[in-house]
C-alpha cells in the first residue's frame, strides 16, 4: 500500500458498539465490513461516523435496507438506531461500506 492509498483510508472512520448511548462491545473499521456479525458481534446499537461518509445495510452483504451515515448528522453520532433511520422496520446492522465520491 503506498502512502498515498494510506492517507486515504485515513479519511474514513466509523465504530459501532453493541450496544446503545456507545456501550458494550465494540469496533473500528477503516474499511468496508461485508458481515459485522463474524466479528463476534450479536448487535448493533449505535454508530460513531469519524470520517468520511458511509452506508450501513441491514444484512451482511451489503442487502436490505441502507441507512447513510455522515459525520454531518448528529456530529456523527448516532446513539442508537432510531437516529440513523426513523424509517427502519429492524434495527439491524450487518454490512458496512465507504462511500467514495
């Protein structure tokens, strides 16, 4: 990976946690995520987006229903998913990726 590449990665932050108000377990990805659960994960309740934009997807593979995620809301936090998504009918979380511009 050349410097360059490194920086970039850089520019997109997000952790979740297990539970919600940033409690329980939880992890950073710098990356996209195709299945959060496989990370020794039974939920997801809340987000903090610290860089970059993001799509979250309610099952693992990047499926379901789509909730963006933008440091722009909510200075970025989301303490659980009714901040994310008044419209979800679950409040899954399994799947996570960048969005690149």
């Amino acid at each position: 990976m050349n410097p360059q590449q490194m920086e970039q990665m850089g520019q997109f932050r997000i952790t979740v946690w297990e539970e919600e108000n940033f409690q329980g377990k939880r992890c950073e990805f710098i990356l996209e995520c195709q299945n959060i659960m496989e990370r020794g994960f039974r939920k997801i309740r809340s987000i903090k987006v610290e860089n970059g934009p993001w799509v979250a997807y309610q099952f693992p593979g990047y499926r379901g229903y789509q909730y963006i995620l933008e440091r722009d809301r909510h200075q970025g936090e989301y303490r659980n998913y009714m901040e994310y998504s008044t419209q979800a009918h679950t409040n899954q979380v399994q799947s996570i990726r960048r969005i690149q511009h």
